[in-house]
C-alpha cells in the first residue's frame, strides 16, 4: 500500500462518522515477545489520546510497527521487502522499563503517526474543524512532558561527538557502526565521512544513528562524503533528540536564519526548499513553521535540528520581562 493508499483508507476510516471508534491496526517486525506487549499497551495508550482504536494484528496491518534501532535488527532491505509498500514505525525506546522510557516511546509513535494522517480525516477524528493545524495541537504538545533526559544517553553523546570533531580539526577520527559491513568513520582533519554502502541506507533512509564502534572500518566499496553533507542526514535522523540549544518554549521560541549558504546546499527536497523559504521571509517559531508549510511534526523536528547543528538556523534571543 502506498502512501495515496493509506490516506484513501484512513480517510474512510477517520471519516465515516460511525459512533465506534476508527480502529487502524499494526503489523509488527521482529519484535520480541516482552516488546509484542509493551507494543499492545502503547497502542492502547496511544489511542485512547488521539481518539483511535489502535491494535496489534497478527497478520495484515495497514501501517508495520518495528522495535527500535539495534545493530541485530532487521536491515533496511528487509524491512522494505516485508511492508510491501506499507508506511514504517520505528520506536527506539519500545519494551524498555521505566516511565521516562514508556513516554519516549509513546512520543515517538504518535509523531510518526500523526504525519502519516492527511490533514482533513485528522481534523475531524479530533472533533476540530478542517484546519489540521489548530491550536489544540500545539498546545498539547507544548504541554506534553517529554522525559527524554535519561533516554538515548549513547546517541546524545554520539553525536555531540561529531559536533566537538567538525568544531575542532585536531578531533581524533570518530569510528561507529550499524551492524557489521554497515560501518562509517568521521575524519575530522579531513572533514570528510567514510560510509559503507549499508550504512548510508541506515542514515539516510531509516534515519537511524549509528552506535560508536572503535576499531570498526568500511569496507572497499565505502563512499564518501563531506562532513557537513554527513552532518545534515545526521541531523535529519536526530529529529526525535532534544534540539539543538533546545529552550524550554521552543515550540513558540522564533527561528532566526543565518546569512549564507542555507539548507538547499544539502537538500532538494520539496519540504526543505519550502521550510526554508518560509524562514527566508521571516522567522517563525517552529509552532508557525508547522502551520505555514504544512508539514508533520516528525518532518519539522528533524529538519529543524540539521539547521541546528550545521549554524544554519539558530533559536532568537529569549524575550526581556514587559515584552
């Protein structure tokens, strides 16, 4: 099913006015028996708060569910093979234990989710009028307590990693790894990236982070790539970390964009050349970037965080008591 598929059944689902509520169901992918339950109460959880009736399926599945980024997962190639055209969740912190854990999970799952919806089926699920970038959302994701701070310690420092290495040529090489033939490391003298083939899929297509891994090399068929064209796809995969000098109002806090080179350097994509469009002609606040390009939160986060860590984007000052 592609995505033109999951919109026309979604939109019949959200959209049929029947008293029961809409029920999307998952198709799950090399989960574990403790990550299969942990997936049953999180849709449980999660639907009760978007107002849908969210099931794991045994078989069939309109959207396929995948337990987090781990070197012994599934690769890139299979998971495509097996959703068939299906629209991908992926959720790092499923079937870990403890609520700072369970609630990075549940947050991951519903930005996903919510930027598979098309906006008008959304809209109405959620009892609001067509314009599914009404107030009630921001609001409720400004509220939402995001306990991130014990959560994704690794990859936080990973890539605060990379950011220390492009700051500072003299940064020994940083070696990381997927899982084994997925090897990239970061020669910062050299301010290039050597990636395995493999490991270009994970970053730029699954937008996954990679996990140090001294002593581990690309193979012969590796590419390379300049650090910051490196760095944007990282950043893209970092949108679910806390961003960037991220303040605590940073869903209402304007984004300033730097004079130079911009975003459309690293990417083409329609999105991205809209994004940054928008911010060229003022700042916005990530809040009113959302509205004005209409684009998923997920979308927005990871775009906003490659902005971020290249300086091409940087928060405005916070504002003086009486203004």
């Amino acid at each position: 099913m592609n995505q033109s598929g999951l919109w026309d059944l979604l939109r019949a689902k959200l959209g049929g006015g029947a008293l029961e509520r809409p029920r999307v169901r998952f198709q799950h992918l090399g989960l574990t028996a403790v990550e299969i339950q942990a997936a049953r109460e999180l849709l449980a959880a999660a639907g009760q708060e978007i107002g849908l009736t969210l099931e794991l399926a045994e078989r069939g599945g309109e959207i396929v569910l995948v337990g987090g980024p781990r070197a012994q997962g599934p690769s890139p190639q299979i998971v495509h093979a097996y959703a068939e055209g299906r629209p991908v969740i992926r959720l790092a912190a499923l079937g870990e234990t403890g609520l700072a854990q369970q609630a990075l999970a549940r947050r991951q799952f519903i930005v996903q989710f919510e930027a598979l919806l098309p906006p008008t089926p959304r809209a109405a699920a959620a009892g609001h009028s067509e314009n599914a970038f009404d107030s009630t959302f921001d609001s409720r994701l400004d509220a939402e307590a995001c306990a991130r701070d014990e959560v994704e310690t690794g990859q936080r420092a990973f890539v605060e990693a990379v950011l220390r290495g492009r700051a500072d040529a003299a940064t020994p090489a940083l070696e990381a790894s997927y899982q084994p033939g997925a090897n990239l490391v970061f020669d910062f003298a050299r301010q290039q990236v050597l990636i395995d083939p493999l490991a270009l899929q994970y970053l730029v297509l699954e937008r996954e982070l990679p996990q140090p891994a001294p002593g581990e090399r690309p193979g012969s068929k590796a590419v390379v790539r300049t650090l910051d064209q490196a760095l944007w796809k990282l950043g893209l995969a970092c949108g679910a970390l806390p961003l960037q000098g991220e303040p605590e109002d940073w869903w209402h806090r304007p984004l300033l964009r730097q004079p130079g080179v911009g975003p459309e350097r690293y990417s083409r994509q329609p999105l991205h050349l809209e994004m940054t469009h928008r911010l060229t002609e003022k700042p916005l606040t990530p809040s009113q970037l959302r509205r004005a390009a209409r684009v998923g939160v997920a979308e927005l986060r990871a775009y906003v965080q490659a902005c971020l860590m290249l300086g091409l984007l940087q928060w405005a000052p916070a504002p003086t008591l009486g203004h």
